[in-house]
C-alpha cells in the first residue's frame, strides 16, 4: 500500500516536473523562432499528453510488453532454417543496398 502510494506521488511529481520543462522550453523558443504563442502550464501536461499518445502509446515500456515487434521478429528469425535466413538476407540486400545482419546469428534490423 505504501508502495504503491509512494509510486503514485512520483509519477505525479515527475508530471509536474517535466510539464514545467516542456513549458519552459517552449516558452523560450517557440516566440522567438516562429513567432507563436506562448503556453500556460496546463497547455504543457495536455502538449506532453498528446505526445504520449501520439509517439508513445498509452501503454508503458520496457520489460516483456516493450518493443513487441522487435520481439515478434526475432521469434520469427529463430525459426528459420539457415537456407531461409541466407535468402532473407539476400532479399533485404538487395531491397536495401547494404548487407544486413553482419554479425553472425544476427538478424537483419527492420528499420536499417
């Protein structure tokens, strides 16, 4: 109970934190460069919402649940036969230019 108590007053403390930085940032550079408005600083937690949203998702990170494509690809890598790992490499190097997954074991990086 205290744990989770404690957990929660951080994450709002870490919340009011960076939403005064990103106010901050913004109020600094925005104005000056492109002539725009400046933001209050519940204008920043909804800026910080929105890119939660948008870049981030709304689930957490990290651990198992992160990067679940990252993790369905080298499931999908680990079963391969040799023969179909070499035709893949192939088949992204030509598509790509590049010879992908250098290292031996490795597989190929989807985003290059």
């Amino acid at each position: 109970m205290v744990k989770g108590a404690a957990f929660v007053a951080l994450a709002v403390v870490s919340i009011a934190v960076l939403s005064f930085v990103v106010m901050s940032l913004w109020n600094s550079l925005i104005p000056t460069l492109f002539r725009g408005a400046q933001l209050e600083y519940w204008q920043a937690v909804g800026l910080l919402l929105l890119s939660r949203i948008l870049f981030g998702g709304l689930r957490g990170r990290g651990g198992w649940h992160g990067h679940w494509r990252e993790r369905l690809w080298r499931e999908r890598w680990a079963s391969l036969t040799p023969e179909e790992r070499e035709r893949l490499r192939e088949k992204l190097e030509r598509r790509c230019g590049q010879r992908a997954g250098s290292a031996p074991g490795t597989p190929p990086h989807p985003g290059g």
